[in-house]
C-alpha cells in the first residue's frame, strides 16, 4: 500500500479499533484460479499473537477456503469512514486557486498466514462471538441459543472457519494532514455544514488527525 509518511497510522490500538468498529473484511487470496476476494465480517483477538488473530466463517461452499488451505499470505483490507473533499473548503483556493479535490479514507491492511478449521465446537464459538459482538448493543439481543439447536447444527455444518495470524499490518489515515491548517479548519467547516452522519465522522477525524513533522 502506497503510504506516505503523513498518512502512516503505526498505533496498534487505533488499527485494531477501526478493525473493530469496521469488521467486514475483505479478503484477498491467490490459488490456482488466480485472484478471489470475498467481504467477510471478522473478529479480532488482539492477545493471540505480536500483531493479533483475525477469526471469521464462510459458506463451505466458497470455493475460497480451499485456496486459503494452501496458501502461506493472504491479504485482508478493512475500509473505515471516507468522503469526497472538494478544493471549494480550502482558504488556498481563495488565496492562489492552486488546489484540487481530493479524497479522503482511513482503512487498515492485514497480512498473515490463513489457517482453515473444520471443526464444530471451534465453528460454534466463534458464531456466538460473533454474534455478541454485534446484538450486544440492542436493548433485546439475540442470541444462537434463540434457534432451535438442530437448526444450528445444520447451519455450522454448511460453513467452515477461518483464523489468520497477522505478520504485517498497516493503517492509512489519508484525512487532509497534507493541507495548511487553515485548510484544514476548512474541510472541517464543510463537511460539518453538510450535516449528515458520514460527513460528521470525516470532519471528527481531520479534527483530531494532527499532522506529523
């Protein structure tokens, strides 16, 4: 990934935390049909190794698993917030007009070794992680024991898990710390006037994004 020093995000804790809130991975592998990508939501257990061990499931009938079982690398990208920048926000455009839009996006880049489990008691661990991660916020959560268990039996049956121990991550926080500072104050300015919920978390991270040097 092309990364610029500005743009470099090297905390662990802030990879892992858009790994979090952004948890559909996209996952990148090469066999012998060359290049196959598939979106998966993953979990991440930042204790089980240097970097951390991302746990998800697929369909058994994703022909993907079978490439990662014979794979050493595969590549897994989360894309976090993003937003178009237009040069309008920029005090440089009133001042020279020398400017261009841009775009700006936070995402995270995981390598590592793939390792595919077929077992059931691991497959019914990780539903239930998976699932608590995401009902836990409901004010009445559901939860894998609300199906009948036969029903979920059959269900693991038809999927396969998926942990991969990270060797190499990368953050890319691409979010105006190229532009003066009152530039800056301008992107923040326009995206907040615009008002809605993807522009407001954009301006958040320009915000508190200060650039390095």
């Amino acid at each position: 990934m092309y990364q610029p020093l500005l743009h470099r995000q090297e905390h662990l804790e802030a990879q892992h935390a858009l790994i979090r809130s952004h948890p559909l991975g996209l996952l990148i592998s090469h066999g012998a049909h060359g290049l196959e990508a598939n979106s998966i939501p993953f979990l991440i257990d930042a204790q089980a190794s240097r970097f951390g061990t991302l746990q998800a499931h697929m369909a058994r009938a994703n022909g993907q698993w079978r490439n990662l079982s014979e794979a050493s690398d595969v590549l897994v990208i989360f894309q976090g917030a993003d937003h178009y920048i237009t040069p309008a926000w920029y005090e440089t455009k009133r001042e020279t007009g020398k400017v261009v839009p841009t775009w700006n996006y936070v995402m995270v880049q995981a390598r590592g070794r793939p390792r595919v489990i077929d077992d059931a008691a691991w497959l019914r661990v990780q539903i239930e992680a998976l699932t608590n991660r995401h009902e836990s916020a409901r004010s009445a959560p559901w939860a894998v024991g609300d199906a009948p268990e036969a029903f979920i039996d059959m269900q693991i049956k038809a999927i396969i898990g998926v942990e991969i121990e990270i060797t190499d991550i990368a953050g890319k926080w691409k979010v105006s710390q190229n532009r003066p500072a009152a530039d800056r104050v301008g992107v923040v300015a326009g995206l907040e006037e615009l008002g809605d919920e993807a522009s407001r978390t954009m301006a958040s991270i320009v915000r508190e994004t200060a650039p390095k040097g």
